[in-house]
C-alpha cells in the first residue's frame, strides 16, 4: 500500500511540474526582452551615429524645428545642433546617467537634467539614445494588442531618480521584440505623455540587417494635439572615440 501512495505522490508532483511549465512556456525573461528592444533603438551597441529632428506640433500645425546630430556608444550620447542657426554649435553630453549642456558662449558644461524638457513634449532624455535596460526594473504584468499587433507589457521602474521618468508602461511587439508604445509616469502614478514608435531604418549589426527607430512621435496625456514628432535618418553603427564623448572635450569644436 505504501508502495502505491509513493507512485501516487511521484505522479501528482510530475504533473503539478508540467502544469507549471506549461505555464510559463513562451514566457520571455522581461529584463533580456528589455535589453533586446534597447539596441533598436541604440542601446548597447557599441557605437552608432545619426540625424535626428524635433518638431513641435500643435493642433495639427509643425511649429519650432531642431536638427541635430547624435554619436553613441554603450550608455553614452552627444548631441550636436545642427538647426536652426541660432542653436548651432550646442552641445549636450550623456554619460551614464549624468547630462551637461555647453555652447560656444560659455567656458564650462553645465550639468542638466534628463527630465527637462528639450522642445515640446520631448525632454532631454528622450533624445539620447535608449537604455531603458540599464535604467530600469523591468517587470511583466500582461499581454495586449497595440494597433492589433500582440505585445507584451512591461512594467519599469526606474533603478535611479536621475533619469527621465521614474516609471514607464512599455508595449513590446511579440514578433519583433521591438517597442512600440509607451507611457510615461510621473512620481503621483497620473500619466504625462505617451508615445507611438516605428522602425523604418535598418542597420547592419553582427552580420545580420536588424530594424532600427525611424520615428518617436509623443504626446501630452491631457492634451493629445500637443505633440512632438523625433525622426532619426542616416543611421550607421560605427565605432564613436572615447575622447568624442569626453566631457572635457565637450567645450571645444
């Protein structure tokens, strides 16, 4: 009789383990999807250079315009304004999670904040290149459809109170592990803005074409026609110098 409540046992542990397999069975690890989403939009590659523009929308009308130039490698970003005239020269250096801003008429780099906004709806941080993997916890909390694409929604929460939001709501597209939305909190838990994302560029990359960010369009939460459109072309992974992303090199030309 013994011998039989042992089988019994042994079978129900075997089939509580499957039911728990069966469970988490095409599951991704939320920080490793995090980190792979990351590199379409610069994250981790060792190097990458390209054009960006920022445009003010508002109520369906362009308004103020920058252009600008980005190099990056690893969690480093310099940002170079290219137009309008009046901003050319400008320059504004990540390192890790720390920012500087310098232009030609002052002597020194002023630190900044990831957080302050560089035009419209778009703060400094969302022009340097994406790291969320670095800056944030990232947890699964369910399943859904953006623009009937299935994705998986992850929670982050931000690991330090430098970077640009403490917590994001980030959609990732299951076929092509790419982010396509996000929403951006503030401390109080209401929503600031939100953000639709397409990947038009390609980059080589390891051998292989990969897609890469071609278009970030954000918006106020309340006020949906304020939106700022980010638009990044002639995408190259490169290797960028360390002294190119040097901050005391930031002030000279």
């Amino acid at each position: 009789m013994s011998k039989v409540k042992h089988l019994v046992r042994l079978l129900l542990a075997a089939a509580v383990t499957l039911e728990a397999h069966a469970g988490t069975e095409g599951v991704p690890d939320p920080n490793k999807l995090l980190e792979q989403s990351d590199m379409a939009r610069g994250g981790g590659l060792k190097g990458v250079q390209l054009s960006s523009s920022v445009t003010e929308i508002r109520d369906g009308q362009a308004g103020s315009e920058l252009k600008l130039q980005i190099q990056a490698a690893a969690t480093d970003s310099l940002i170079s304004f290219t137009e309008p005239p009046r901003v050319r020269g400008n320059r504004m250096l990540m390192q890790g999670r720390n920012m500087w801003f310098a232009s030609p008429d002052v002597r020194k780099p002023v630190a900044i904040s990831p957080r302050q906004r560089m035009l419209g709806e778009a703060s400094n941080g969302d022009i340097a290149t994406t790291n969320y993997s670095r800056d944030y916890d990232a947890a699964l909390v369910g399943e859904g459809t953006v623009d009937g694409r299935p994705v998986w929604v992850l929670d982050l929460k931000a690991k330090s109170s430098s970077v640009a939001y403490d917590r994001i709501r980030y959609f990732v597209d299951k076929e092509s592990a790419l982010g396509i939305k996000a929403e951006y909190f503030a401390v109080s838990g209401n929503v600031l803005k939100t953000a639709r994302i397409e990947y038009d560029n390609h980059v080589r990359h390891n051998g292989q074409t990969v897609r890469f960010v071609s278009k970030m369009e954000i918006a106020d939460a309340l006020e949906p026609s304020r939106r700022t459109v980010l638009k990044y072309w002639d995408v190259k992974v490169n290797d960028v110098s360390s002294s190119t992303l040097s901050l005391a090199n930031l002030t000279r030309n």
